[in-house]
C-alpha cells in the first residue's frame, strides 16, 4: 500500500509543479532603453532613505535624454535647479546644453534627513 501512497504522491508533486510553471511565471522583465529614441540615452535617478543612489550623474552636453525618476523607499520628489523637470513629471526629455553643474534637491519634506538629500547633475 505504501508503494502506492508514495507514487501517486510524487505524480501529484510533479502536477503541480508542472502547472505552476506554466501559469505562475512572472512576466519577462522590460528594457527600460527600449522606448528611446535614436540617439537618446536614458538618465535613471532613484531615491531612497534620505539620499540618491549616485553622489554625482555625469552627462554629456547636447545629448537628448529622458530623464526617470523612481522613489525605492520613502516619500521623495526630486527637482532639478535651472530645468523643468519635478515631482509632478518624473520623466521627462531634457537635453543639457550648457555644461556646468546642476543641483538636484528632494522637493517633498521627507523627514530628518531632508536637508542633507542633495545630488549633482555634471554636464560635460
């Protein structure tokens, strides 16, 4: 009788398995450079725990860029001195034509750590 119990246990696993393959997958993660345009590079800035991910973003001047921003953890906007991009547009297409340094600041009173979340946009 065990050999039976077993088997059909084992099939029963492997069913499942089999089905949970087929249907619970997850989809296939997208390219977030697919969408650019010809000559476009993308520029991905993420906030997380009272700062950016990068100290310093370097780009180069006349290039065409769409610009993401993405909060990972916390409540963060970002805006950047002297360009029209904010909170209320997290992506935008913005070319850098003048070459110097632009701040980024986090526009949303985020907590104690607001006053110190500061970042750079060099245009080279």
């Amino acid at each position: 009788m065990h050999k039976w119990l077993m088997s059909t246990l084992v099939v029963i696993a492997c069913a499942m398995g089999v089905y949970l393959m087929a249907t619970g997958m997850p989809e296939k993660p997208k390219s977030e450079t697919a969408g650019l345009a010809e000559g476009q590079e993308l520029l991905k800035i993420t906030a997380s725990n009272f700062q950016f991910d990068k100290a310093e973003y370097h780009v180069k001047a006349g290039t065409l860029y769409k610009v993401k921003f993405s909060n990972k953890l916390g409540n963060h906007g970002v805006k950047i001195n002297n360009v029209d991009f904010s909170k209320d547009n997290p992506e935008a297409d913005i070319t850098f034509d003048t070459p110097g340094e632009y701040e980024i600041h986090c526009e949303i009173m985020c907590g104690q750590g607001h006053g110190t979340m500061v970042s750079k946009i060099i245009v080279e």
